[in-house]
C-alpha cells in the first residue's frame, strides 16, 4: 500500500490510500477542485470514506459523489447530520466493528472502521489492510481521548496516521482561545494532544512498525518544531519511523 496525504488539519483533510492500481479516499475536507487536480497527479479513487460530519472533513463528500458517482461510505447519523449534502449520491452506511469490513477491489483490501471519541453525532476511525500482501494501516484522528475498544482495533498495525491536534501549554497560553474553546479541545471528546499521541505510541511494537505519520496539527496551538521535539526526546531510536504531516508524500508499507 501507499498512503499519500493530500491535506491535514484544520482547514481540511483529506488521505489517499492505494492498494495496486486502485485506491480509496479518507475524508474529503478540501475544495472539489483542489481534489480533481490532486487525483489527475495520483489517480483517482474508487471510494470515498467519511470518518465524521465537520466540514474539515467532509467539505466535497456529496460533489465527488454527484461528479464521479463515487460511492460514498460513512456512519448513518453522519449521513442523517448533512443529509442535503448527499443528494443523488451513491451512499453506503457503515456500522463500526472491526467484525464489520467493507472490502473492494476484489476482495483485496478491506475497510473496518470503529468509533472514535469527538464532538459530533459519530466519528470513526478507520482500519484498513491489504489482505494479499497482509499489511494495515490505521487512520485515527478527531479524537479527545483512548477507549480500551479504541486500543484493541488499533494495534498491530504496519503504520498509523495519529492526530496531534495541540500542545498542552501552547493551548494555554494561546489568546486567540477562550476559556470554552479551550476547555472543548482539551476534554475527551475533543482532541488528541501530543502527550496523549506520544503515549500512545509508546505502545507500539516498532519491530513492526513501517511509519506513524503525525497528522491534524493546528496551527495556532501546535508546530511541527514541538512535535520533532518530542520525537526526538522519547523515541531517539526510532526518528526514522515518525513524519510530521508530509503532505504529497509517499508513505509505503
């Protein structure tokens, strides 16, 4: 598999998957243009998945559907949130459990997702592998805290696409925050900090592991200057395996 991350943060997100000569899209939180300009440089998808209903993340999802009859698959209640934004497109509902796949391609790869803790009617994680040459990925973002469930369909994986949403004493002392955005960022149901992701990390089996990318860094609490430092400090023998946001380029497993 390649991954190719064509946006991230708050301003959109959007991550290729490729799998041979196919490929599926995760979120589409970006402008339909800059998407069909981005798909003429590294093909385009086959599917759409939408892990939640913020805009960030869903910006294009009903017009890739109308323009490409790209089949869109997303949880219900994300359908049920921004039901307009769907008209006349090809849309599946997903239920998460990793019990639960959809598989495309032939079978080939497989596409599990499971719920993620965020401030909207449903948000998800995705978990995706490529069954003949076993090896999976795992996208995690938008999320204020871990659950043990959350942990379980995580592991094992070859590489990880992990929010780092913000810094803890960057998020304090911002002034452009209020007390309330500042408290909805930081709760369980916000964002993950780059403690939170770091420890996360510190679970992982690096003999196995092929990459964890660092995506979803805000700009005003957060810098790829913090995150390298972070890295460095308390995985100095592992620096070759992180990437901070490496928009357009090429992660393989």
């Amino acid at each position: 598999m390649q991954i190719i991350i064509l946006a991230s943060g708050s301003a959109g997100n959007a991550t290729l998957v490729k799998c041979g000569d196919n490929s599926i899209l995760i979120d589409a939180g970006i402008t339909l243009r800059d998407l069909t300009a981005l798909f003429k440089k590294y093909g385009q998808p086959s599917a759409v998945f939408c892990s939640h209903s913020h805009s960030d993340h869903i910006k294009s999802c009903g017009a890739l559907g109308r323009k490409f009859k790209m089949p869109i698959y997303l949880h219900s209640a994300t359908y049920e949130k921004k039901q307009k934004i769907f008209n006349n497109c090809p849309v599946h509902f997903i239920d998460p459990g990793i019990k639960n796949p959809v598989k495309l391609f032939n079978d080939r790869l497989e596409i599990s997702s499971f719920s993620t803790q965020h401030d909207c009617e449903a948000s998800l994680g995705f978990i995706v592998k490529d069954l003949q040459e076993n090896k999976k990925i795992c996208y995690l973002t938008d999320t204020g805290s871990f659950t043990k469930l959350m942990y379980e369909a995580a592991k094992d994986c070859d590489g990880y696409l992990l929010e780092t949403d913000y810094d803890d004493e960057e998020l304090e002392k911002t002034a452009e925050y209020d007390d309330i955005l500042k408290d909805r960022i930081r709760s369980d149901f916000g964002h993950l900090s780059n403690k939170q992701a770091i420890n996360f990390c510190k679970r992982l089996d690096f003999t196995k592991l092929k990459f964890i990318s660092f995506i979803h860094l805000s700009k005003v609490t957060n810098s790829h200057e913090i995150v390298q430092g972070l890295i460095d400090s308390n995985f100095p023998n592992h620096k070759e395996k992180f990437f901070i946001e490496p928009i357009e380029q090429k992660l393989e497993i």
